[in-house]
C-alpha cells in the first residue's frame, strides 16, 4: 500500500510533525518516491506493534474497508486451531514446531515453510511484547491456501525471541493468507486486538478455546457485519 505522511499521522493519531520525528529518530520504515516518503502498511503494523504503539481504530476500519471484506480473527483461529505444550527449547526449535502442527495448504513443503519463517525473524524479531509473538511467512502467496488461517500455540517453556520489552516468549499465533490484502487485514486485525488487555489476560491464563473463541467475538464487535449463519463443526483443540 503507497501511503502518504498524512496518512500515516491518521493511523496513529499522531501529528504530522511527530511522524517525521519518527522518520529521523526512530527510524520508522519508509520510502522516498520522487522527493516525497512513502509507507508501506504491514511494515508500518510491524514497526508499531514492536513499540506498543496503537493505531486509530477508524483509520484502521477506513483501511479495511478499501482492502475488501474485514477478516474475522475468531474464524481464522477457528480454523486454525490451538496448541498446547509446543516444543520450545530455542526460537528455532519454536518455528520448526509451528511449520510441523500447522494445517498448512495440501501440498505445502513443511520445510521451507520453516524456512521462510526462520528467514523472516532474521529480518527482525515478531515478539511484539508481553510474552507474545507473532511469526509469518512475509510474502503469503508462497502458499496456497484457499482461506485464512491463525493458529495459536501455548509453549511449553517461555523462550528468549528477542522481544524488546525483554520478556521471553510463551505464546504465539501463526497465519497463512491466500493473498496479500488478506495478509494485510490479518496482520492489522490481530495487532490491534493483541492490544486489548482483557484479551491478553485470558491468553496468559490459558483459557479455553471457547473462551479465547468469545474474547476474540466481542472483541471484534464493530469491525464486522453481524453474522448471519453458524460455522460448521470444527475439531477440538489440537495438542502437540
């Protein structure tokens, strides 16, 4: 997405002067296309949810809305599924995990998919604070998946990811996205409700799946159009 400094201040609720301080001091993610800066979005959701930074939530439905129809977090972690008790002796050890337990699309070589993963936290660490992280592939159209899909995995042990606010990492979401405006609103979405301390709190606890289910529901209220039929039957929470 090719966005401007103005538009930029409107995500954050920020000034146009303190996003240009941001430019120069902390280095926000940026281009410069004939002599004027240019943002792409999921870089800048990325930027933000290392700082603790929130966004506008009208800029961030305003976006959505031009990125098509809004992605329920709640399905995609339905379809996804949870995972308790991961392996979690190192980083590593945590991403191979994930690309094994994943529902990954037919066909999808398990192996680079850890690749792809390893290769992307090498770019930078996704731990976006409080114990959490959020690993995934950087360019999704390298699988081939129909639907979007969050998985969600409880560690066994909290491992060091790197995370600025110094903790280590216990719980962690993956996503596969059939395109790119999928990955985007996906990405955004989770972001901004992984800011939501009631959330948060039923995470760390390790409630249930029906529980983390409804945080994420009423969570979402607003972003979405109310539902209109039952989701079919899902299999119970998956275990390593």
């Amino acid at each position: 997405m090719n966005l401007s400094v103005r538009d930029v201040s409107k995500l954050f609720n920020a000034s146009e002067k303190t996003i240009y301080g941001w430019i120069q001091a902390e280095r926000l993610p940026h281009y410069q296309v004939s002599g004027q800066y240019r943002f792409d979005y999921s870089e800048l959701l990325e930027w933000s949810a290392l700082r603790g930074l929130r966004l506008n939530p009208d800029s961030l439905k305003a976006t959505e809305k031009t990125e098509g129809r809004p992605i329920s977090i709640a399905d995609a972690l339905e379809e996804g599924g949870i995972y308790d008790r991961v392996e979690s002796d190192s980083k590593e050890a945590v991403l191979k995990a994930i690309s094994r337990l994943m529902k990954l699309p037919k066909g999808t070589d398990r192996g680079l998919f850890s690749q792809f993963l390893l290769a992307r936290e090498k770019l930078g660490s996704t731990a976006i604070g409080d114990g959490i992280a959020v690993p995934h592939v950087r360019n999704p159209l390298v699988l081939n998946s129909e639907m979007p899909s969050l998985a969600l995995f409880f560690l066994e042990s909290p491992v060091d990811f790197g995370a600025m606010d110094g903790k280590p990492v216990s719980i962690v979401f993956s996503m596969i996205s059939p395109n790119i405006k999928s990955h985007l609103q996906m990405l955004s979405r989770l972001m901004f409700l992984l800011k939501n301390d009631a959330l948060t709190g039923l995470l760390h606890a390790g409630a249930s799946l029906e529980e983390i289910l409804r945080a994420f529901r009423t969570a979402e209220e607003g972003f979405l159009p109310p539902r209109t039929a039952a989701l079919p039957h899902r299999e119970p929470r998956g275990t390593e």
